[in-house]
C-alpha cells in the first residue's frame, strides 16, 4: 500500500513522472489525494480513454467534476447521455451512478477533481447512513468554458465552471484560469487548498519564501492557509485548471468549530 504524505508546503510535481493506475480501459495519474500524497481535501485526477472505452456504472458520495482537455466522450448518468466535447464540464452530483464512454477516434484526456476521500466528506456520509439520510436527488450539469462570463481579478481572467455559490456543485469550485504575461495575484490563503493543472504558458508562485516555477504538464498542490502570489511570466498567457473547497459547506463548518475551540 502507497504511504500517505500530506506535506504542508506546496508540492509540484510533473504530470508524465506520475505513475499511471489501469481501470476498466482508462489509464489514470493521481496528481494529488488524501490518500496519497499532497491535498488534504480534495483528489485532483488525470484520466486518459482510448476510443472504445467504456467504464462500469458507478457513483461516488461527493461531487465530481471533469473538463474535456482532449477527445470527446459521452456521460450516461440518471437515465440521460451527456456529451462532453473538448473545453466543456460535467459535475456528476453525489451518488448519482454514471459510466463514461469514449466516443471518435482519438484519445480522450481531461483533468477530474472529486471530494470522495475528504474527511469530512467521509464523517458526513457516515453520520446520514446513522441518521439513515441520503442525498437529495439531482442530475449532472455540462457547462462549455467558452460560454462562461469571466471574472476578472488581478489580470487574471478566471471562469468558474461550478461552485457552491454558482451552480451545479455542493462542495468545491472547479475553474479555468487564464493570466496574461505579467498579471500577478496578491498573497492570499485557501482554507481547504488549492490544486492546479497548468495547460499553457508558464507563472511562478512564491510559497514560505520558495519559488515554484509552472509551466504546462506541471501540477501544483498548496497547502491550507499557505500564503501564496502567483504571477504568468514568460511572453505567453498562462491556462490553468484549479480546484479549490473554500466554499464547502462541511469546511465551513469545521472551521467555526476551530474558531470556538470545539
């Protein structure tokens, strides 16, 4: 079994030195999980399906949501088939069961983040199953990044797929970043961290006086209340992928419970 390393200090790693798991006819990389190395909250996931894939009916207690990077596939889930061309997302809800199905003739690649090995995910699921509640009822959710309006912080243009404050998920945020060369953030925290895939371009984040440099095919987890800027550098804008779980319900509430000493 794979020790677990929550470290709590950024850890960057490149995507191709992660090793690939094998399941069903998709390959996966475990960028980042609680039960393996780098997030405490939140699993940040690779997939990869060659034409003809088709993945077994499944659901997972938390929200999952996944971009198309590459390909095009199909999501049966709820009795509907959603398709999900490159540039477009789908938040599958709690528990809803799905399958996944490679449709055209190249690979498929997109980036997942799920919230199934949280803590307090798991906490929780084993209070409703006490109290014998269950999830309420909803069906997935595609969105095409293109047609999202932008918010604009800093230089950086970020489009927020889903979120507990927007739509379509309950617990984390899951969006598309875009910083021309230049575009610097202020030092901020995440209370739940941060993942982030770069797809383009290259930026540099400081962390605990550590300098990490990203560029595309690189991967980037920090820690909760790590203080970071992040800033696109080189001539070309910077494209990343980011999850986050500030907004998570069972986070805020855990860290009122922090705040009163519970």
């Amino acid at each position: 079994m794979q020790s677990v390393q929550r470290v709590d200090f950024p850890l960057l790693r490149k995507v191709d030195a992660v090793p690939l798991a094998h399941d069903q006819g998709f390959d996966y990389r475990v960028l980042f999980s609680p039960t393996t190395v780098g997030s405490h909250y939140m699993k940040f996931v690779l997939v990869y399906g060659e034409p003809g894939s088709e993945s077994d009916l499944q659901g997972l207690p938390g929200d999952q949501m996944t971009l198309t990077l590459q390909g095009k596939a199909v999501v049966v889930a709820a009795g509907q088939q959603y398709a999900l061309p490159i540039d477009s997302a789908i938040v599958v809800p709690a528990e809803v069961a799905q399958k996944v199905k490679i449709s055209g003739d190249v690979q498929w690649v997109a980036i997942r983040a799920s919230c199934d090995e949280c803590p307090l995910m798991q906490a929780q699921i084993t209070q409703d199953r006490l109290n014998g509640r269950r999830p309420n009822a909803e069906v997935p959710l595609v969105r095409q990044v293109d047609k999202i309006v932008p918010e604009y912080l800093y230089g950086f243009e970020r489009r927020v797929l889903f979120s507990p404050s927007t739509v379509g998920s309950r617990y984390m945020k899951f969006a598309v970043v875009h910083g021309r060369p230049g575009a610097r953030s202020v030092a901020h925290t995440h209370p739940g961290g941060e993942m982030a895939l770069t797809l383009h371009g290259n930026a540099q984040l400081v962390a605990n006086g550590e300098h990490y440099d990203l560029h595309a095919g690189s991967a980037l987890a920090v820690p909760p209340a790590v203080k970071h800027p992040a800033q696109a550098t080189g001539n070309d804008e910077w494209i990343v992928v980011t999850s986050y779980c500030d907004e998570c319900p069972l986070m805020k509430a855990q860290r009122l419970k922090e705040r009163r000493g519970q």
